[in-house]
C-alpha cells in the first residue's frame, strides 16, 4: 500500500528543477499569534498607530520571521515530510514588507544537490523566492539541508 504524503528524496530532485507551494494569506490573527508565542513584542508589530507617529511603515505588518516560518510550513508538508533530516544552512534577504491580508507563496528551484560520504542521503540547496499576490519577491533565501535518500 502506497503512503500518501511523503516527501522528495534527495536523489530524485534535480538541479534547475523548480516547483511552487501553494498560497498562504496572512492574517491579523497569524501575526497577533506569532508575535506572542515568540515575544516579538516590538511597537512596530503591536501599536497600530506607530507609523502615524514614527513615519514607519503603516498598518498591520508581518514580521520577516512569520513569512519565513510560514513558507517553511508549507514546504515541510509537501516537500520533506518523512525526507527532510536537517536543516543546515539558511542564507535570508527580505525584500519588501508583507501585511495582514497579503497572500504568499514560495516558488523554489533547486541549485545543487549531492550526495553525504556515508548513509543513504544527500545535501540539497534550493533558492527560495517569496512572492506576494501582486507577483512582487518579498523575501528570497537559499537554503541547505540534508535530506533522505530513496530506499
């Protein structure tokens, strides 16, 4: 019997290989959420009114750490569930600011892929470029991970 959800081997993904997640809107909750679990508690996260005073930037803005965190969720469920054994290295430029309300997604394309000196797995390197749903890059990292090989 087949498992649905599992994710790629390492040694199935190709370098120039690229594929997308799906949409992810960010909510007021999402950010009220966040903010509180981590203690990111910042006035700029928390007063509605600091942009008026402070000539910031103006409404309810996501922190950078939220969209990172969200399109690793959704990269996590549908690309290394039962795969994904490390995460190694994290290279991150956020690009522009992401608003309650926004509507994400990662498109990601793989860069460089090889195999570990012992053990059935591999180092997968993938650019990961967040879009907004006016198709503007809010943020893009490269990432390195070790991921499980095929049995």
């Amino acid at each position: 019997m087949r498992t649905v959800g599992i994710g790629f081997y390492w040694n199935d993904l190709n370098v120039g290989e690229k594929f997308r997640t799906l949409n992810r809107t960010i909510t007021d909750a999402d950010i009220v959420q966040f903010i509180g679990v981590t203690g990111m508690v910042e006035t700029i996260f928390t007063d509605l009114s600091f942009g008026d005073h402070h000539g910031a930037i103006k409404g309810r803005v996501s922190p950078a750490a939220l969209v990172y965190t969200m399109m690793e969720g959704l990269l996590c469920q549908a690309t290394m569930q039962t795969t994904g054994l490390a995460l190694l290295e994290v290279h991150k430029k956020v690009l522009a600011p992401v608003f309650a309300g926004d509507t994400i997604h990662c498109e990601v394309e793989v860069t460089h892929t090889r195999a570990t000196s012992k053990g059935n797995r591999g180092i997968v390197t993938t650019t990961n470029n967040v879009v907004n749903q006016k198709g503007e890059m809010v943020m893009t990292y490269t990432a390195v991970r070790m991921m499980a090989g095929r049995p």
